[in-house]
C-alpha cells in the first residue's frame, strides 16, 4: 500500500507527464521500483547509448534500459498464456496504471495528451500514425548470458502505443521456458513525422503458461524493411529492432527512416504464427518428418489439454 503523501506525489507527478515518453509497465520489469507510485524513469527514449562494458553495467546503456542490475523482486513474473491474450498496460507513467495505486488516475489513453504519444492522430478509436509495438522473448534464464539476437519478437499490435490497455496475442506453439524462466523485451520506435528519433525497449522477467511447444525457436534474423516488395520480408523468427545507438545496432536506417513494429517490416498484427516458417526445409528428409510429427503430437496435446479443461 501506497502512503497519502507517495498518492499525493504521484498526483502531482501526472500533471506534468506531457513532457514524459511510454513504457510497458508490469513489475516484473527490469528497474521497477515498487515504492515510487509515480515512476517514470522506464519510459525515458534511448538513443545513441552504449551496449555495456563487459560484467560492469550503467544507467547510460541501452540494453534492459540500463536496468539490468535491477532484477524484479523474487517471484515477480510476466505470465504469456501460450494460445491466449497478454493484456499489459502502456503509459507515461506508472501512476496512469493500475501498478500506480491510483485509480483516479488510470486514464482511457496510454498518455493525458496525445503529443507524448508522438502520433498526428487526434484521440479516437482508430489512430492512423501509430506504429506499432512488439513483444520478444530469449529462452534464456540468467540475464547476463543473453545476448541482443537471443530475442524473437513473439506479438505484435499495430495500434500500440495508443489507449493504456493493450492486449498482446501468444502464438500457441512456443516451447516452455527453462528452469528459471525466460525474459521478455518490449519494443516501440514511433514515426519521424511526430517526434525526435527515439527507440524504446524494457526487459522483464517472464514464463510462458501452459507452453507444450516441442520444437525450440529457430534463430532469429533481422526484420528486413518490405513495405511493397512482399519477397523482401525476413521469412520466419525475426529479431526485435535495435536502431540509432551507439552500439549493437542491427538496423542501419537513417535518423527519419525509422523501423517498425509492423507490416512494413514482416511483422503480422498479432501471435506472430511464422515463427518456424521455413525451418523444416533447411533441415534433412527424416529430421524434418520427426520435427512435423513432434509438431503434430504437441497440437494434439494441446486439444486434448483444451478439452479436458473444457
């Protein structure tokens, strides 16, 4: 529980939150801090930051938004419903959400003005400058050994960042994590029409719930820009987007030519369902056939799971 005087702050905190950015909020994130009701530090844009230097990590880095020294407290998870919706929470500010303590203050939108949402969009139910945002994940238990192409991008909604809750669909075949679980990113970069150029990204820590998946993500490759030209999209796993830092980048685009969360970037509104989209072929005739038969069973299992639970 949060005292009067932390309400009465985070009060104070959200009248001047125009001049704020967007996070995914959960407590499972990396750098959340459970006793600041009115936390904003998360959603501050990343740009032209370094990775790390070796074991010794800082705030001025952009990997896990320099927070990676700052796990979620014990038992604090981003719980993905394999086959099911994740419905999280964008905002300015902690105190927009229902992790802010503040009913009062959860607002309809994502932000109380639409400039912090770096759109041209007025507010309404069908925003067209809004970019899209995307949800990864490593199968990676210990943070420190995971490594920027570990992530694949696992859900996409196209009208993200937009009102505050957001729902994010799970593809229905990802493997269960490991002993200790996984951790998940989120991603936004918003158009150059409505803003500097700013790239988002937060780290949680999170499990997949009732994953029977039976075949491990295939390497993730970088998402190639496909706007017309359908045979230019990256078939299957893609990576999330890392532009404009100083190192580590796998998008190379200019300052006004920003990547997105998207279509125009092979990314499909939703579970991403192609995850394993041309992955049989690279392998051989019976290593292919056992992985389509292992593939069979584990949708089978997952009916039968369904059904008993019906």
């Amino acid at each position: 529980m949060f005292s009067s005087a932390k309400l009465s702050l985070a009060l104070l905190a959200v009248a001047g939150s125009a001049s704020a950015h967007i996070a995914l909020w959960h407590n499972a994130s990396y750098g959340y801090d459970d006793s600041q009701p009115n936390q904003s530090d998360l959603v501050q844009p990343l740009q032209n930051l370094t990775f790390a230097e070796s074991d010794q990590h800082h705030s001025d880095e952009w990997w896990f938004h320099g927070k990676i020294d700052s796990p979620p407290d014990d038992g604090a998870v981003m719980n993905l419903p394999s086959g099911g919706t994740f419905h999280g929470e964008v905002a300015c500010n902690k105190a927009l959400t229902t992790w802010g303590g503040v009913p009062s203050k959860q607002t309809e939108y994502a932000c109380d003005a639409v400039g912090v949402l770096h759109t041209t969009d007025e507010f309404g139910d069908e925003p067209q400058d809004v970019k899209g945002c995307g949800i990864g994940i490593a199968y990676k238990s210990d943070v420190k050994d995971i490594a920027p192409e570990d992530f694949t991008i696992i859900s996409v909604n196209y009208t993200c960042p937009w009102k505050r809750n957001v729902d994010f669909q799970i593809p229905s075949d990802l493997p269960p994590c490991p002993t200790g679980g996984c951790h998940c990113m989120w991603g936004w970069i918003h158009n150059s029409d409505a803003g500097t150029e700013q790239n988002y990204f937060v780290g949680y820590r999170c499990d997949v719930v009732g994953a029977t998946g039976l075949i491990p993500l295939p390497q993730a490759q970088v998402a190639n820009k496909c706007p017309t030209d359908t045979s230019n999209c990256t078939v299957g796993a893609k990576q999330p987007h890392y532009w404009l830092q100083a190192e580590k980048n796998n998008n190379f685009q200019g300052n006004f030519d920003p990547p997105f969360y998207n279509g125009d970037y092979g990314f499909s509104d939703g579970a991403q369902t192609d995850l394993f989209e041309g992955y049989f072929s690279k392998r051989s005739d019976v290593e292919s056939q056992k992985l389509r038969d292992d593939t069979r069973r584990s949708r089978v299992l997952r009916r039968s799971v369904g059904g008993a639970k019906a």
